[in-house]
C-alpha cells in the first residue's frame, strides 16, 4: 500500500469529501471565521490532511466490490467445439457446405502477409479489481459511484471482466482464432497510485505478465498509455487536462511504462480519442474540485495539454525505444456533405477542424493550430512556442484513427458566417449540423442501419469507409501508414436477449465486419496504406456512461454468472474469415 505520499485537498474537496461520509453540518459559513471576522478569501486556506491511497477510496469513492476470482485464473484450452463457425447470413448461389459457403473472392483485393488484425479493451472497461493490489482512484470511479444518474443502468467497473486476474484466459481465447495483435491500456492510478510520485511494481509484474503472456501465444501486444481513467489526485490536486502541470506528469509516467515494457512492445498509443475526453470537461460539478475556469475554455485548455503531453511522450519514447512505432488515436465519423451548396461544404470544413483537425493539423500538418480553432482559442489560450511547435510537428509515426461510422453535416439555418459571427448559436463555434439521415431530396433514409438505441451515434455506413480512409490518407496520414485502431459495433437491443444462442448470433454486427473488411480491402486496393486493424472489442465490457447495457463484444460475457464466462458470437468467426479469405499466407 501506498502511504508514503502526500494527497492535500483545498477545502472545498476535503470538506466536500467529508460530507458525504460523515453527513457533516457546515453550519458555520465559510467566510467567517469562529470570532466572527470576515475571510477574504477562504479558498486560501489548505486543510492539512493527508490521505494515503486507503484513504482516498474510503472518503471520495466509497465500498467497493470484488469479483468472485481474486487470484490469477489459469487459461484452460479452448475445446474444438467452441471453434466451429456458425452458419453464414448471406445466401450463396452454390453453396459448398454448411460451414463453409462459397464466399465470391474478389482476387485483386488481399491484406499483405504482414498486415496484422486485432482486437482491443481498454483498462477500466475491462479490468474490475479497482482496488486490487494498490490501484489509486480514478475520475471513472467517482463518476461510476458517486455521480447520481451519471451511468444509465446504475453499475459500476469495479469487477466487469475482470480481466485484472482472466487476462491468460483472455488472450488464449482471442489466440484461439488467429487473432494477431491485442491492444490494451495501462491504468495510471495502477502504475502511479497518485498519477505522480510513488511507482507501484505490482502493477509493473502485472502488465509484464500480460505482455509475456501475449508473446507466449503469438499475440502482438499493443499499449496505449490512457484511455480516460485519469489518477483522480491529478484531478483533485490541479485540474487534472486543464493544467499544464500534467505534462510533466504524463511524460514521467510515460517513461516508466517506456521503461518497464519496451523491450518487448513495439507499438505504442499515448492517447484515446482526446477529442471525446477533452470535451467530457467540465466535469460534473460538486464531485471534483473546481478550478473555476469557464465551461467553454475547459475542453481547449485540455487539448493544449494533450498535444504538449502527447508530443513529448512521443520524443521521450523515440529516444528510448528507436524502433518502436508511436502515435496516438483520433476518433469521429466520416463526415458527409448532406446536399452539395457551398455552405455544406463549410459545415463540414469546419466540423473536420474542430474535431479531427484540433489535433491533426498541429501533429501531422503544421506544428500549431488550423485557422478556424485558433481564431477561436487565441483569446484565453497562449499560443504554443516555436520549440513547442517543432515538438509536436510529426510527432506521430502512424495515422491512428478510430473509425466507426459516418454522418451527414449541413450549415445552420442561419448559415455558416452568421453562426461564426454570433457567439450565443447553440451551434457556436464548430457552426456544422450533423444529421444520421440523407436530405428529404434524396429519399431521407437513415445512412445505414442503427445500432443499438443507446449508442446513437452508432450506424453501420460501411459503404463510406473507402472515402473515409482516402480522406485520412489525403489529409494528414500522406506518406505515413494508416491504423484503424478501432471499429465496431453494437447489436441493437442485444442486452435485451435473454437466450444464449440468441445472444451470440449477431446478425447485423456481422454483416458491419464482413462488410467493413471488404470496403478497407477495396481502399487498400486503390493504394491507401492500412497496416493493421483493432476491433472494438474483445469482448462486452463497461461501455462508460452506458454502464453494461449497449454490447460492443465479439464475445458474450455473462456478468450475471460470478465466473464471468465467455462466449464467441457469431461475429468473431466473421471478422476472423475476412482474413482466412484474403490474407497472404
Ligand atoms: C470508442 O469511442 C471508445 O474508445 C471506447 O472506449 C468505446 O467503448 C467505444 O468507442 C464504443 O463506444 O453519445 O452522441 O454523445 C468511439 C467514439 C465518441 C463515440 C463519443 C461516442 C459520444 C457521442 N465515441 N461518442 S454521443
């Protein structure tokens, strides 16, 4: 256990913390002091408790619950009969047997020999053990436990998978099909109880043994430093993103993981998606401290954080591991004009730039800014120095992109310069629409089918993958090869079957891999450089606001049985054929 560093709250968090505790009474106003005189400025004052790691979970997080597996489970061999596909969902003209129906190969399309397809998860997706062993709190346990009506179905991460003690059983299953790389994610407040300080190196065994375990089956380990699950300390002490005191932070907890596991991982992903978890500040108010910066600056302030910290840890890790591949994962759609006016075509100019662009034209393009985003940021952001700028300038050696799906944009109604010019539009200052369906002029018709309810981002528009990836590679990716780092999909209604054979025949999220395996070999075709792929995921797991009800798994997990069996669905064996089919033996 940790008790050698020091957590200090300001008052607000400790007092705050106490509260909900102990039901504490404030009686006494905080601006004045037991004689009466009057505070200045009573956020002035520090308390002076000091809270060991036992502490923080007790006053900030509350009970925890521990899985009914709390030691390393041996893998057991997958039996032959788990092995088997299922029957196919297209019809085939001559079909040549129940298992394997002719499948029309397309012989100018194959994935090279060494192109490698995987599966990925994500630390608090899929760990449980949240107190196991040392681990220091993190956001996602205050916002699973303490933040009411935070998570739709009310649970919490603290055993999901547990794959903090199944993860043998785990890459022996995902071996079983061939799969050749897994991508997962340290948990810092494992690594570094407090985000910053102590090095905890039970948790360093336990991604060693991960990692060893990979190598053992044949299994590429891939790791990315973070996926969301940010040391509530660093929260709690300055903000957490907000502060450019966390880069420093990152950086020295980048070169422990660099340190502990590159000898033996080659390829590396700073961080998850940034524009989703720079635009999750601010964060719930009243659970975290508040450093009272506007709402509006916040997600900003952590994308300057981001591309400071992510730069950094790219040079730090390059100079340490000279052959080691390091890039971190953009997210989005591909983004559709919905009718073909000029204004259209500005919604979505501007809806690549501050989404994709916010990182990629400093990272890939031009060391700083694009235009749109920094006439936006330049009046509370300070601008990055020339050496920050040479920093982050190429400081990826992959186009890693989170590929899902695609959308519709169109200009407000006001258009586009109105909307730029009038900071109170709702839709201020990205000023695109966006849109699941075609125009009423084409039909109005969905851009694929949905997934399920509670993932309504989510459609399959595989049709849109080849302009999606000549994007990339014509934007930012050039000459850089590209990753697909994640794509999946959820079964609509999937946690509503109740059926286990209903359960793992997966029609629509099979017929999403099947389609989307061709529509990236035709890209691939046509000259886009993709060297790998990650689906999302290994198996069901704690989908963050969403709790366990929207299923992104290849596999069933049944959460109800305590030991947490698994189950291929139908889609795996769809996915892992797009390979037998076409990959280079
Ligand atoms: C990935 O993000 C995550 O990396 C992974 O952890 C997650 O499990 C997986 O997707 C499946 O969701 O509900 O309209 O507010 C994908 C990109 C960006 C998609 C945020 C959902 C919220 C849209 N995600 N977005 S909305």
């Amino acid at each position: 256990m940790m008790k050698e560093s020091l957590i200090i709250l300001g008052v607000a968090g400790a007092v705050q913390a106490l509260d909900k505790r102990q039901g504490f009474n404030q009686s006494i106003p905080a601006s004045t002091t037991l004689d009466g005189t009057a505070i200045e400025n009573p956020t002035a004052y520090a308390t002076p408790f000091v809270l060991n790691v036992e502490d923080m979970w007790d006053l900030l997080i509350g009970p925890v619950a521990t899985a009914a597996t709390t030691t390393t489970v041996s893998p057991t061999p997958v039996p032959s009969s788990s092995l088997i596909p299922p029957p196919p969902l297209y019809y085939s003209p001559f079909p040549t047997g129940a298992q394997h129906p002719m499948e029309p190969k397309n012989e100018s399309w194959s994935f090279p020999k060494d192109f490698w397809w995987g599966v990925a998860g994500a630390s608090y997706q899929i760990e449980g053990a949240a107190k196991a062993d040392g681990r220091g709190p993190s956001i996602w346990d205050v916002l699973s436990h303490r933040v009411a009506g935070f998570i739709h179905d009310n649970t919490t991460a603290d055993i999901s998978d547990n794959n903090y003690y199944m993860y043998k059983q785990d890459i022996a299953r995902v071996a079983a099909l061939g799969v050749k790389a897994y991508s997962f994610t340290l948990s810092w407040s494992r690594i570094m109880p407090f985000g910053r300080g102590p090095v905890n190196e039970v948790a360093i065994a336990h991604y060693n043994d991960i990692i060893s375990t990979c190598i053992e089956y044949d299994v590429i380990p891939m790791v990315t430093l973070f996926h969301w699950d940010l040391p509530l300390a660093l929260q709690d002490t300055y903000g957490g993103w907000l502060s450019e005191n966390i880069v420093g932070d990152f950086v020295a907890y980048a070169k422990v993981a660099y340190a502990a596991f590159g000898d033996r991982v080659d390829h590396w992903f700073t961080v998850n998606e940034p524009i989703v978890f720079c635009n999750d500040y601010p964060l719930p108010a009243m659970y975290f401290k508040n450093f009272s910066i506007p709402n509006a600056h916040q997600p900003f302030l952590c994308g300057q954080s981001v591309l400071l910290s992510h730069s950094q840890a790219y040079q730090v890790g390059k100079a340490m591991m000279p052959n080691a591949t390091i890039s971190y994962k953009n997210n989005g759609g591909y983004k559709i004009p919905q009718t073909n006016s000029s204004d259209d075509a500005l919604a979505v100019q501007r809806a690549w730039d501050f989404n994709e662009g916010w990182f990629s034209d400093p990272i890939f393009l031009t060391g700083d800014y694009n235009a749109a985003v920094k006439a936006y940021v330049s009046s509370f952001l300070r601008p990055f120095t020339a050496s920050e700028k040479q920093t982050i300038l190429g400081s990826a050696d992959s186009y890693a992109h989170d590929a899902y799906t695609a959308q519709f944009y169109f200009a407000p109604d006001s258009g586009v310069q109105a909307c730029i010019d009038n900071t109170t539009h709702p839709l201020y200052p990205t000023c695109a629409n966006t849109s699941y369906t075609y125009s009423a002029q084409d039909g109005g018709w969905l851009v694929g089918a949905a997934a399920d309810p509670l993932s309504p981002w989510l459609h399959k528009a595989t049709d849109w993958l080849p302009a999606f990836l000549h994007y990339l590679a014509d934007t930012w990716a050039k000459d850089l090869p590209i990753v697909v780092s994640e794509f999946g999909f959820a079964e609509p209604f999937e946690s509503s079957k109740t059926l286990l054979q209903d359960i793992l025949y997966d029609p629509i999220r099979s017929s999403y891999f099947h389609d989307y395996m061709r529509a990236m070999l035709m890209a691939m075709s046509e000259g886009v450089n993709v060297v790998g792929c990650l689906a999302w995921s290994l198996y069901d797991n704690y989908e963050w606001a969403t709790g366990f009800s929207a299923k992104f798994g290849m596999q069933y997990v049944n959460f109800t049985d305590p030991a947490l069996p698994r189950y291929y669905k139908a889609s795996f064996f769809e996915y892992a054929r797009a390979f037998e089919i076409y990959q280079e033996k």
